[in-house]
C-alpha cells in the first residue's frame, strides 16, 4: 500500500496543523519556515507562512488523500503573487520535495506536529507505515534511474550541483549509511558510490544493492528513527531528480 494510505489509516487529517522545517535554492534548504496548514476534507489546502515570505500565505493549496501529494503556492499576506511553489509528498507527518521561485529551484522538507498513538499501537504502526513509505519511494527512484539515458547520467541543470549519476549515487550512499546504522551496525558516512564511476551500468547495479540491503532491514526489527531518516532523505532527493527528469523533458514515475 502506498504510504499515504497507511498514514491516512492513522489520521483522518494528515494536513491540518502545525508544519515546521526548512526550504531554500539548491539541495541544501537554510531558510526556516513554519506554516500553520488547514485541509478541506477534500483536496484545497489554505493557511499561513512564517520565514519567507513573512508574513505569507498558501495563495492556492491542494492535497491528494490517495497519493499524498501535496501542492503549495505561496505569497505575501495581502499580495496577490505567488513567490513560491512547493510541490511534494506527505509521508508519516514529513513532506518533502521541490520548490521553485525567483527563477530558481530548490527544496523543501517540513515536519507536522502531531498527536502521538496509543502507546500500545506505535511499534507496528510507525514500522508499517516507515516500510511502505520506503517501498514507495525507492521503486520511484529506481525507476527514474532505469528511465534517464545513460549518456545523460553526466547531466547538471548548473555547474554547482551533483550530476544525475551522483544524485542517484548520493541516494545510494544514504541508503547504505541509515540502513546500517538501522540494523545497529554503527557506520560512518560514506560518499563511495557517489564520488566513485558515476556511470548508469555502475550506479543503477549499486543502487539495487542498497536498495534490497534496505529491504531486508525495513523488513525486520530496525531502528525506527534510522528507517525514518532514510525515508525522508530518499524523498527529499527524489523532488531533485523530479527536477532533473523535468529538464530533461521526461516525466518522472511518480507523475
């Protein structure tokens, strides 16, 4: 199931609430922001922002309940233009994904403040729901590095950023280093598939072995914030291969 479904059997409103995290140009999001969120029950979203713009407002929100699909526009409060458009996926209370603004690109990761669950309910809950989360997303990665042409795997929208062969290197690498650290294997962080032959034949046989290392975790008793971790950073880096694929006029998997 995918891990919207599983996250919407736990709250009948994923949306509504308290959102705090960071956005920003680039891969690495610096700006602060919070947004107070409210969802229709439907599919409009509307609320606030806090950090920038500030004060700001969601000029046009939607949310999608089946794919948890999350769409922001985002202005100052009393100017009819949108300065920011935030689109992502809504994953256990994390969204992550691109934001494009200014001429520029960039990413976005917020965390809700939610209720906690019945104590007696977590464990298998939080588990559940961090494994569909990682099968969704690792299939669309997967498949975004099957569909990109490999003389395309040198790709870089700007010179200042991973090519598409270490982007899908990096995401290799985190799955190594989180699902290690899951699985109490205490590890270092390690850029050796990223740094090393970035070519598709190279990566995308790296990538199924990280990939299936992480299953076997996921599938079992892992660390819960570990295997949380590893979500959110795969789907933040997954909104930077959206972008990629964009630019190079194919449509990714998750569309």
């Amino acid at each position: 199931m995918l891990a919207a479904t599983t996250l919407l059997a736990q709250s009948s409103d994923p949306v509504s609430g308290t959102w705090t995290g960071h956005i920003g140009p680039g891969t690495n999001p610096q700006f602060a922001i919070t947004l107070e969120l409210k969802f229709d029950g439907k599919s409009a979203v509307t609320g606030t922002v806090a950090g920038f713009p500030t004060p700001g407002e969601v000029k046009t929100g939607t949310f999608d309940p089946a794919t948890g699909a999350l769409k922001l526009e985002m202005g100052e409060t009393g100017n009819a233009q949108v300065m920011l458009v935030a689109e992502g996926t809504i994953v256990l209370g994390k969204a992550t994904g691109s934001v494009k603004g200014d001429n520029q690109t960039g990413v976005f990761t917020i965390t809700k403040a939610a209720a906690a669950q019945p104590a007696a309910q977590q464990p298998n809950d939080v588990m559940a729901a961090a494994r569909g989360g990682f099968e969704e997303v690792s299939a669309w990665v997967s498949k975004a590095a099957e569909m990109v042409p490999a003389d395309k795997y040198t790709y870089k929208p700007v010179a200042t950023v991973r090519s598409f062969g270490q982007l899908v290197g990096h995401v290799a690498d985190g799955y190594n280093w989180y699902c290690s650290n899951a699985a109490g294997r205490k590890t270092e962080w390690s850029d050796a598939i990223e740094k090393g032959n970035t070519d598709k034949a190279t990566v995308t046989a790296k990538l199924k072995q990280a990939t299936d290392a992480c299953k076997s975790v996921y599938a079992g008793t892992g660390q819960f914030r570990e295997l949380l971790g590893n979500v959110g950073h795969t789907n933040l880096h997954y909104g930077n291969i959206i972008t990629y694929m964009r630019m190079l006029g194919l449509v990714p998997p998750s569309s």
